[in-house]
C-alpha cells in the first residue's frame, strides 16, 4: 500500500510537473515558440488525453478502499508494480512526459519520440502472435527435431542437461 501511495503521487505531480516545466524551458530558450503553434497546441492535446486517462486509470486501481463508516480497509487496490498492461501504462505515461519536456526545450521535433509507443506496440504484436503463426505454417524442419527431442523421457532430458553442464552426480558410460 506504501508503494502505491508512493506511486499516485508521482502520477499526480507527473500530470502537473512536465506542462509546467514544458512552458518554462520554453519561456528560456525558445521564447520564440510563445505562443505556441495551433499545431503544437493539437499535439499536446491529443497526447495529454491519453495520458490523463491513463493516470486516472492506475490511481482507480492504486488507491486502497476504505468502509466509510468504521475506516477499515476493504481493498488494499491493485499492486501498481505488477508486469504487464500497468507497467506499460507506467511507460506510456514516461514517453508522453519525456515528449512534452522535451519539446518545451529542444522543439517540436521531439514530439516524433512518441512513435515510440505504437512501435513497440507493432514489434510485440509481431513477435507474439503474426510472427509465430507465419512461421509455424512455413517451416516444417522444427516439426522434425521437436519430434526427435520428444522422443526422450523427461528424466532423460534432465540427465542429459546435467551431463553437458558437468555435474559430478550424472555418470557417463563410455563405449
């Protein structure tokens, strides 16, 4: 619950903080860019919206549930540090905060680092689901040497594993 706590407050000063910091490295070294661009100002909307969904999403799931009458906690919420959808809601929300800071300071630019998302979205789609299916179809030859392998026991599997790293307790017979 520490944990979390910890976490919701980070998502709440992480909402606030990068707009903020964005507008003063602007007023720095890009007074140039004040106001900003009808453009610019369609970019930040649309990647903010996201990223307040995202944060409302995980402070829902993150906070703990008390009984309003007694004080007890019901629900201690979900653990914000699991692996998985939260994590990459973590990462979503780091990219669009990185992209907004960013773009306060260097220019618009910066912005192209937030292809990163949909990106890593395409690699994991293909290296987990289009990517084994074609392969499976196409290559008969790992059918063969998975055939093979399966033809061993477990124990024998074992064995042999133990062998090839050198364990003293596998004795091998030679011939």
């Amino acid at each position: 619950a520490g944990q979390n706590e910890q976490a919701i407050k980070i998502l709440r000063l992480g909402m606030f903080l990068p707009t903020l910091l964005s507008i003063l490295l602007r007023l720095l070294f890009r007074r140039g860019s004040l106001p900003p661009s009808k453009g610019s100002l369609a970019i930040y909307v649309v990647t903010y919206l996201p990223a307040l969904f995202l944060s409302r999403y995980l402070e829902s799931i993150g906070t703990s549930r008390r009984d309003p009458t007694t004080g007890a906690v019901i629900s201690s919420g979900e653990d914000l540090n699991q692996p998985g959808v939260t994590e990459w809601c973590f990462d979503i929300l780091y990219v669009t905060w990185a992209c907004q800071v960013g773009s306060g300071a260097f220019g618009e630019w910066f912005w192209y680092f937030y292809l990163l998302i949909p990106s890593y979205a395409i690699f994991k789609i293909w290296s987990n689901f289009i990517g084994p299916m074609i392969g499976r179809s196409s290559d008969h030859s790992t059918e063969a040497s998975t055939s093979e392998k399966s033809t061993l026991s477990k124990r024998q599997e074992k064995l042999r594993k133990r062998s090839e790293k050198g364990d003293p307790r596998v004795r091998t017979v030679r011939k």
